[in-house]
C-alpha cells in the first residue's frame, strides 16, 4: 500500500508505502515500510519509491559531465571549483599525455571548462578529464547556478525544456549535472534565460511546468501567448544524465568564419603599392602615346611639303 502520491513534500522518517514498493534513493525501510530519509519530494517509478531532496550539494560521481572554474595552477595540475564540498583536479597528463608545457599558457585561474569526472577516491577527491564530444574551455557567456537536483527537471524529458529554451532564445545552452549551467547568446536573451533557469529551479515541484515557461517565454520574445496545443503528459521528475553538446565545435566554426570574413575584407581593400604602381604604368603609357602621336604629325606636315 502506498501513503503518498507523486510529487508530495515528505520530511524524514516519513511513511511513504508497505514493503510492496522498493526502497529507493533517499527512504530507508523499517519494519516491513518504506520511510523518507529527508525533506524532499516523492518520486513513484515502477514500484520504486525515492526522495528528492529539496536541497543538496553535488557529489560526484565517475561518468558525471560536470562545469568547473580553475582555482589554481601547480607545477602538474589544475585545481578545479566543481560547485561541490569535494575538490576536484585535472592532472596535466590528461590534457597533454606525456608532453611537457607551461599550464597557465593553456587554462589560467578563472577559465571556466566543460569536464568529465574521470575518477574519484575514497574521500570523493574527483580526477577530471577532457576526453569526450564538446568537452573544453567555454568562451564568453554567463554562467548560473542552480541546485544540482533540479538538472533533470531544467533538462526536460528527452531534452524538452532545455530545447524549448534554446531554440526560443537562440542561445547556446550547456548543463552540468553539477548545477553549474553555461549560457552564451545575445545580452538580453542571456537575462532571459538566466531568469526562466530560476524559474524552473524553485517550481521544479509544481504540475504544468512546461506550459508555464513557454507561455513566459512567447510574452517575454514575441509579446503574446503561444497559438494553443493539445496537453501533453507532465514529464516525471526523473534523473537523466545531460546530453553533451558540442558548444567547443560551434565556438571554432564561429571563429572560422570571422577569420574567414577578415581575410575577404583585406582582399577587397585595394594594395595602396599596387594601386600606385599601376597609376605609374598607366601615367607612363599615356606619355609614350602622346609622344608617338606628335612623331606622327610632324612626318605627315614633311612628306606634304
């Protein structure tokens, strides 16, 4: 039997079910019931009851895509503020294998990087790595924080919200499952969608999410309410990893082109020398035309004499 429904606010030592619900992330089970360990919100999936907690910090996890700020240079590592009570570190080898360079040339104090959680140790120390699609050092934009539980309701199921607000905004948008987010676009859309995150973040809870934040969106872009839709099913609160973009390959392309552009504009500003020598030649060519034309005449006046 089941004492709670979707989406309620338990508190620890709660009774959420009977032993016929399985325990999951977040409950304990005592005495044949299935109880909440902390303050959060139920989550019912196939027979299995979690707890969501309302507030948490990142802890993290081998496999995780996570948004880090280097802290600090030393002689073989960085190390990385992963917006987490553990530190996180990116060894050199990681970055250049066995080559040898000066670290602060290629990431200083304050670059802000899309990582891997490569390793983490006995005491949740995380090793980080760049290996895999999109991952690098983020150019430009802003950066906002959120708790790392309501990732998977910012994302969406299978990516619906984030999309939404992308393509709404026509902002590039990249989520750490650490809470960190990366948004780069024009100055006004960056507010918006640093404003419509919040948003998500504190009514993560609440039914008609999705409807909500499209209708906010159109008022705020276009100045009026999206045309109507059939409802569509609410998505369930459930933990999804983050699909990795690859906003480092967009970032190159976006460079490519103004290099691209610079080069087509050199090419279309006349050669100050060539300019000059071809005035020369020119000036030169009407001389000796002029000259021939007055040889001309003068034999012409003799023969008719």
């Amino acid at each position: 039997m089941i004492y709670v429904e979707n989406k309620d606010l338990v508190i620890p030592g709660q009774i959420l079910s009977d032993d016929e619900y399985y325990s999951g992330r977040g409950t304990f089970k005592e005495n044949g019931k299935v109880c909440s360990s902390l303050i959060g919100l139920v989550s019912l999936r196939n027979k299995k009851i979690r707890v969501i907690p309302l507030k948490s910090k990142y802890v993290p996890k081998k496999g995780d895509v996570v948004i880090g700020k280097i802290n600090d240079v030393r002689f073989s590592m960085w190390d990385v503020d992963i917006n987490s009570p553990y530190s996180g570190i990116l060894p050199a080898f990681e970055v250049f294998g066995r080559e040898k360079k000066e670290l602060n040339k290629v990431y200083d104090v304050g670059d802000v990087l899309f990582l891997r959680v490569v390793d983490v140790d006995e005491i949740k120390k995380a090793k980080l790595g760049l290996k895999g699609r999109g991952m690098g050092k983020f150019k430009g934009g802003i950066i906002v924080d959120i708790a790392p539980t309501k990732v998977p309701r910012l994302i969406g199921k299978k990516g619906s919200m984030i999309n939404m607000i992308k393509d709404k905004t026509n902002c590039k948008i990249v989520v750490g499952q650490n809470g960190l987010v990366w948004v780069k676009g024009d100055e006004d859309m960056e507010q918006l969608t640093k404003n419509i995150i919040h948003l998500i973040e504190a009514e993560a809870h609440t039914s008609g999410l999705t409807n909500k934040i499209k209708n906010k969106l159109y008022l705020a872009i276009d100045g009026e309410l999206p045309p109507e839709e059939t409802p569509s099913e609410e998505e369930e609160f459930v933990l999804e990893k983050p699909k990795l973009q690859n906003f480092k390959e967009e970032l190159e392309q976006e460079e490519r082109e103004a290099e691209e552009k610079e080069e087509k504009e050199k090419e279309d500003k006349p050669n100050i020398a060539e300019v000059i020598e071809e005035l020369r030649k020119k000036t030169k060519n009407k001389d000796n035309s002029l000259s021939l034309g007055g040889n001309s005449n003068n034999s012409f006046i003799l023969n008719n004499k």
